[in-house]
DNA sequence: GACTTTATATATCGAATTGATACAATGCAT
DNA sequence: ATGCATTGTATCAATTCGATATATAAAGTC
C-alpha cells in the first residue's frame, strides 16, 4: 500500500489528472495518508510504464497538456493483490510527541502553547473532516465512512488526553524541570 | 523536529554510540518516533560535523571502533532552540485506513482479517508500552510519562473504535460491495 | 483599470527517511 | 558444533517530503 496503490484505488471511481489525484489526497486521505506532487507524478509515470494504467494526453489552449489516466485490466489485477494484504501497517510521525518528551527542558509556558497548539490543529482537523463528509454529493463508500469516523475518533481521544493530563507540566511538577535543566 | 534533534535530546541523558541510540529509538520512542541505522548515523555525522556533538573513538579487540557521542554546548544551544517550535506536527501514515477506504473492492472475509490484525497489533503495543514504563529503574521524566500514556490512550480509542464499527462491513451492508465491485 | 489571489495543471530537485543488507566478533543455548 | 542473539559499525537503492518553477485564466479587491 504505497502511493502508487492508492492512485490505482482513486482510479477505479473514474478518470483522472495528477492534479485531481492530488486533491484527492488531500480531501479524502488527508487525515491519514498524504502525498505531494513529488510522489504522485512519479507513481503515474511508474504506473503507466507497468501497464497498470493507461494515459490520454488532452491538448488544451494556451495552458500544458492535461494527462489523463485510467485504470486497466492489469492495474485491477495487481490493485486486487495489494489489497490482500492482511496486516497493513498504521504508523505515526510524531515531532509532538518528540518534543514532549523532553518538556523538562522546555519552560512551562513552552509546554503550554506547544499543547494549545496541538488543540488547535486536532480542531481544525475535526472541523475538515466534518465538513468533507457532508460535501458529499452522493454518499461515500463504506470503507471511507470507517476511515473517517477513525479520523474523529482519534483525535477526539487525542484532545481529551492532553486536555486531561496537561496539568501534568504545571505547579507541583514544576521543580523536576528545575532540578533537571542543566 | 527531526532524527538529528532526537538525537540530541537523548544525549542530554549522557554518552552513546550510534548503536545506543537506535535501542532509545525502539523502546522510549517506537511508538511516536521511529528511525533506524539509515537515519541516525548520517545524523549523528552531520552533528559532528556542525559541532553539535563530538566523538571519542574507543578502539576495541577485533571488533570496530566503539563511536562515543557526547552532546556539546553548541549542541545544547541547538536542541534548546529547536524545542522553542510552538506547533511540532504529528502525523500519521496508515496504510491499514488507505487499505480499508477501499473495502468495497476486498471480501468481508479479507476486511475482517484486516481488522483482528490491527487489534492485535494494537495490543501488541499496548503490552510494549506496559512493559517499557514499568522498566525503568529510576522513573522516567515528565515528558515521557505524557507520551507512553499518550500512546496508550490513543490505542485504547482505536481498539474500542474498530470492535465498536466492524460491523459496518458485514451482513445488512454486504450489497453495497457487491454493487460496487466491478 | 490595475493588482492580487486562487485555481488549474504540469513537473523537477535536493534532502530526508525507509528497510534491507553487509561485515565482524562474542557468547549462549541445543 | 552449529545456529542464533547481541554488540557494533556502516551503506545502498527506493521512496517520500517539501519546496519550488512554469504558465494561464478567472475572480475578487482597491
């Protein structure tokens, strides 16, 4: 299940261009699997060399070629096989938690804003998530409601946590980072 | 935030080889911060490099040299600045929710394996975590306590969230898939 | 009318990271 | 005695990240 698996997914709902692969990855699966340009243009390159998809370059006036691609027979084959995977893995990349880790060479009012901020961004990205669920014009797969409801679910979790163990890096604490800072 | 500040921050706890670190990399930090060989030893030349660390080498019968890193006050500087970050990212990258986005297109018997694997997963990594708090001899600082209950909470809500929704692929929802499946 | 931002659309580039592998010796267990 | 785990170094190809470059049109703003 690297990017170039999910491309072959997003083609089975239909045609489509780098670009809109690339919104693609940032509405659908941007809770939980990003990509940039520096990935997906390669993976379609590396894809349609494989056979797995085909490419239809459309000239348009003035602006580049829009490059089209589906999915063909062989990309379903091998789309099917990746799917079979029985133990995907779930992975996170943390410089939050990095960070935490050493709080005691942080000073509290450091501690305080990096988890504000932390609260924040997991708001933000419930508000995303609510907002893509709801701009869907006919109802998502069942597999994309699980995902997003994972998403909620987790960060949910995630604020509750820090709201409730922030006191953790305040008052009584305060002197192991005291007597620890160099 | 990145492998070189990591680091760093575990050398503030005293010397360590390149070795040293990759085991802190595996127990304190495996579940939020992995890096392996390929990572830490391009960091740690890069620190020596720029002053941030410097290294003793102790030469030992038959096996190589044994590399000692000791952080310097260059170092110090650096890890205290890069810590000043008030909104450090967290990231996941899921290869089990990019697999299940396209549930439709695997057997309720494949999505279901899916599932019990990621469970088991997550108590694999429950029990790691257990394992690890209560190994220490002294107790770990503040920061590190947050972050193992932070992983514990987080594996706990995608325990309940996936036993409570598997249900959405089985039975009243089969149809949906073999709609969709091509 | 001039100016800026946003959207469409391609693509590349260096740097970082991943995951596997290689080499070399010791000690421990079967 | 033969294989496996541990200590310890290090590299390599493949992948991914994040930023940037190029070009045009539409839409909003001053």
């Amino acid at each position: 299940m690297d990017v170039k698996t999910v491309c072959l997914g997003m083609l089975t709902e239909g045609e489509a261009s780098g670009y809109d692969l690339k919104k693609a990855f940032e509405s659908s699966f941007g809770h939980c699997f990003a990509a940039g340009y520096g990935s997906i243009y390669p993976a379609l390159a590396s894809l349609a060399e494989s056979g797995c998809v085909s490419c239809e370059e459309i000239a348009q006036d003035g602006k580049p070629d829009r490059k089209v691609y589906r999915i063909t027979d062989k990309g379903w084959e091998i789309l099917l096989e990746e799917l079979d995977n029985p133990a995907p893995s779930h992975k996170v990349r943390s410089e939050f938690l990095a960070q935490m880790a050493f709080a005691h060479l942080m000073t509290p009012e450091q501690v305080q804003e990096v988890l504000n901020s932390r609260i924040e961004d997991a708001d933000r990205n419930l508000r995303f998530i609510d907002e893509f669920e709801s701009s869907g014009d006919c109802e998502w797969p069942v597999g994309v409601r699980f995902t997003l409801g994972f998403g909620r679910a987790m960060l949910h979790a995630m604020k509750a946590y820090v709201e409730e163990n922030r006191h953790m890096f305040t008052s009584s604490d305060r002197q192991t980072r005291k007597a620890v800072a160099r």
